[in-house]
C-alpha cells in the first residue's frame, strides 16, 4: 500500500518536541488535551470525507506501554476524537493494531534500516478486521519522521479489509510533510 497522505498538526521544533516527550517519557498526561487539538486538526487537515471517522493509533510496544504506564498515542487519540466530535464531527478510536513482533527502536536507523525494522511488524487484532470496513480510518500518531511505521500500519489495515483514508500526526519535521493551516 506504501505511505498514506500524512498531515501534521505543527512542525516538530522545539516546543513541539518538549511537550511531546513530557506526555509520552515523563507522564505529563494533562497534556494530552492540547496534543489532541493538535492532532485533531490535523485530521481536519486531511479533509477525509463528510461522515463519521476512525482513529486507528499506532501502537506502541507493549514493553514501552508498561514501563510509561500508558499509551501515550492511544491518549491523544481519545483526545483528538473528543474534540472532533465536540466540533460537530463524527469520530471514534479503533485501538485495533498491534504488534505481531518486536521491533528495534527506531532512533537513530536511516529511513531504510526504518522500513526493515517495521516491515510485516503490526497486525490487526483477530477479529477486529470487519470494524474497518464500515467508515474509512484514518492512522494516528504522535510523529512521523520517515513515514516507515505509517506504511506499515497502513499495510496491515488494508489486509484487515480496511480502508485508510490517510494518517494523521501531531507533529512532523518541517517541509517533510502537509501542515495544518499551511
């Protein structure tokens, strides 16, 4: 399937940076609001169609899940569909990838150590496949860099059935990516 139409809520610089990492590494999860404004727009950004939407977050890794003691991406999805539907917009969270396999950090791999890494690395959840036939999904994430993790999610909810409208980030590097209200 290859790499959806990523928008992303605000360039990923410094302050973008310094509160992405306070929620997701220091348990700062009253940011969770503004983050998912953030990536609320950026769903707005994709203009997906009129009706009702999935939010599919990319998982994280169950290790990194139990030692934050919370799925930071799952958290700004909840966050992002509530402001969604407070705007008069249809939208819900699918939690409904997983990872199959474990996969090696990402930090510090080129985009094509990336695309090995995540390659055939997530799965939709038995079961779970025909809930992505009813409305088109649209990928969340808290930032993409190469897109690499994207693709894949994006890859196994087309074997699930599913149809991915595009993916939507909170933050992104600059010129990389669409911006919302660039």
């Amino acid at each position: 399937m290859g790499l959806p139409r990523v928008w992303a809520g605000t360039p990923y610089a410094d302050e973008a940076r310094a509160v992405l990492l306070a929620h997701k590494e220091r348990g700062a999860l009253r940011l969770a609001g503004p983050l998912g404004a953030v990536l609320a727009g950026a769903v707005r950004g994709l203009r997906a169609g009129g009706g009702p939407l999935l939010l599919v977050p990319v998982p994280s890794a169950r290790r990194s899940v139990a030692g934050r003691g919370h799925d930071p991406v799952r958290r700004i999805a909840l966050a992002a569909a509530l402001e969604l539907r407070r705007a008069g917009r249809g939208a819900r969270v699918l939690a409904v990838l997983r990872q199959r396999r474990a996969v090696a950090d990402q930090a510090g791999l080129s985009a094509r150590q990336r695309l090995a890494n995540v390659a055939g690395a997530l799965e939709v959840r038995a079961g779970a496949g025909r809930l992505l036939t009813a409305q088109p999904a649209v990928l969340v994430d808290d930032l993409v860099t190469t897109g690499a993790t994207l693709a894949e999610a994006a890859r196994a909810v087309a074997v699930a059935g599913g149809r991915v409208a595009g993916a939507a980030v909170v933050a992104a590097p600059s010129g990389a990516f669409e911006f919302n209200g660039a």
